[in-house]
C-alpha cells in the first residue's frame, strides 16, 4: 500500500540518503551531466516503466493502450475512458491489475453523464460483469493456465481467484493476429490459437494453431504483454552496452 511504501522511503531518508524527485535523465542531462556534478559512481536501477508494443496490424489505432499507462494514470487520478468492453492483452500481475481496475472504473462514472444512454450502457455492463453475468472485460494470454506465469505464485493465485471474483472473463492460448478498426477507433480483435507458449527447453516460442480463430469486439484493447527500461538518455560515450534486448549488459563477475 501507499502507506507502507512512504514508511519505507521515510526510513531510507532517515538514514541520510537525499532523494531527489521530478529530476528525470534525459538525453540531455545524463551520466556526463551527474560526473560534472561530483558523483564518483552511478547506479543504474530504472525499472521497467515502458509498456512493450505488439507489432501487429491495427495496433496504433485509437483504443489500444500499454496497461502501464493505464495504471499510471489511474493511480495519478486520472479517468480513463475505456468503453464497454476492454480486451487485456496478457498474463502476468500487471494484466490482473489492468482488467480489474478496468471494472472498477466502469462503476465509477462522473455524475452529469449518468443520464446518457451511452453512460447507462457501461454501468449496466460492468455491475453484470462483476456478478459474473457478462463478458464485458476479457483477459486473453498466448498461455494456458498452467503456463501463465501468474499461476506460478500463491501471490498469483489469490489475484488469480479475486480478478475471477470480480467478474474478469479469462481467454487463455489466444494470440493475438490484427487489431480491426472503424473510423480509426477499435472495433475488434482478431485472435488465433496457441497450441502451446514454450518449448522443450521452456523458451518462449508460441506455436499457433491456425485452424482456431475467434474475434472479439472491444472498445479497448489494453496491452499487458510486458515492460521495458527506458534509456533513452544513455549516449554512445557513457560507454554502457545493451543487450540485444535493450536490458544494460552486466558483468557477472
């Protein structure tokens, strides 16, 4: 919780550490900026702050948000509009959390619209979604159950059990193939099947199965298919080397 976190940053502080917030590293102020500055060592903890993008047909269309984005925002207070029926790509933590605060905001709607038959619509649709009576927010994943990563945790598996609770409708071994739009808004996925996500060595490889297809309408696509570091404000002469995927090379040593 909120609380927890801000002991723990009371603690660190306590302990002489100055914490300098609003103060992001930028192609323009980056490591050659912090050695002016006196800093002997810099130590490179971002995180993983950037939605990863999914390189299919339709997948810049108006609808279609990084589930990051999403959550960000909504803890920043700010609304979202998501429609009557999300779609959330994925399924680790960060996809649980997108699809059930995607039903919650569907019950929490700014007064002066309840009288729109639009806004009516959606209430009806998310209170039925939470009873569990209508697949209004849909979580798709390339895994099945037993491969998702979620489920691998007791932590997973109570988000698990309260995100069904709640009223998710779960989709699993669906890949996404195009992403079909109306006037340059979401319309509707288009998915085929997973055979299996991983292979023999437990390397992700999904194997797909053409002969399986399935469509399903949204409003918005919420996309929870994992994170990336932002490094944008690394230069050629700081001398730190990628991977091939965009992570800092380590010595292991």
């Amino acid at each position: 919780s909120r609380a927890i976190i801000e002991k723990e940053i009371d603690k660190i502080v306590q302990w002489g550490v100055e914490i300098k917030a609003h103060a992001p590293l930028t192609p323009d102020f980056g490591l050659r900026e912090l050695e002016a500055q006196g800093f002997e060592a810099v130590f490179i903890a971002l995180g993983t702050q950037k939605g990863r993008e999914l390189n299919i047909e339709g997948s810049q269309l108006d609808g279609v948000i990084k589930a990051i984005d999403y959550l960000l925002n909504i803890n920043n207070g700010y609304r979202v509009q998501l429609g009557r029926k999300v779609l959330v790509v994925g399924g680790g933590l960060v996809a649980f959390d997108a699809a059930r605060m995607a039903l919650r905001a569907g019950l929490e709607a700014p007064e002066e619209s309840l009288e729109t038959g639009a806004m009516k619509a959606a209430l009806d649709a998310a209170r039925q979604a939470v009873r569990g009576g209508a697949a209004e927010v849909r979580m798709v994943s390339l895994e099945s159950f037993a491969e998702m990563p979620v489920m691998k945790s007791a932590q997973g598996m109570e988000e698990y059990e309260e995100t069904r609770k709640e009223g998710v409708v779960f989709r699993p071994q669906r890949g996404p193939r195009r992403i079909v739009g109306e006037n340059g808004k979401v319309k509707a996925v288009e998915f085929v099947g997973v055979k299996r996500t991983y292979d023999e060595n437990g390397r992700f490889n999904p194997e797909y199965d053409a002969t399986v297809t399935e469509t399903m309408e949204a409003d918005t696509v919420i996309l929870a298919i994992g994170q990336r570091a932002d490094l944008s404000f690394l230069k050629p002469e700081d001398g730190v080397e990628l991977t091939p995927a965009g992570t800092i090379k380590v010595d292991p040593t």
